[in-house]
C-alpha cells in the first residue's frame, strides 16, 4: 500500500505534499513494526490504546462545562449539541491532510 501510493505521488494535484504524507504513514508503520516486534502485540495494542484513553479523557469535561463555546447548532437540533473543531481552530486544512 505504502509502494502504491509512493508511486502515485507522482500523479498528484501537489505531489511533495503526497510524498510527505506517505512517508508519515512509512515512518508510523516502522514503527508499529518495531514495537510490536520488541514489546508483543498484546502490550503494544493496550500501550496505544492506554495513551489515546489518556489524551482523551482530560478533554471530556471541558465542552461539558460550557457546551455554548464548543457546540454547534445543526439544522436537526436547534441546541448547540454537536462538539465541532471549527470553534476552537480551523479545521478545513486538517481534514484534507487527513
């Protein structure tokens, strides 16, 4: 997959962004590699999800404090229910990279 869209880069709208990109996802693939060689599936796998669980736990009750800063209105729900990145930093670049 990393080949495919190494060779692809080539073809693309902006083709050092692509490649950059793919390298990213060569240097985090290694990487799973590495650990899981060293470290085992099993503890590599809870090391990962124990380290998301700790970047996202801290940041639960900030929007439930004040749901009006981080909310959004939707066209289905007039209460501002929906926790959306645009209020707190744009976020159109971020989603395209991704």
């Amino acid at each position: 997959m990393i080949l495919a869209l190494g060779v692809s880069a080539w073809v693309s709208d902006a083709p050092l962004l692509t490649a950059f990109k793919v390298y990213q996802i060569l240097v985090v693939q290694l990487l799973v590699w590495i650990f899981t060689e060293r470290f085992g599936a099993w503890t590599s796998l809870k090391t990962m999800l124990w380290g998301m669980r700790s970047c996202v736990l801290p940041s639960q009750p900030v929007p439930s404090s004040s749901p009006t800063k981080y909310g959004s209105l939707t066209e289905l729900d007039p209460e501002p229910s929906r926790l959306v990145g645009e209020l707190i930093a744009q976020t159109g670049v971020v989603a395209v990279l991704q």
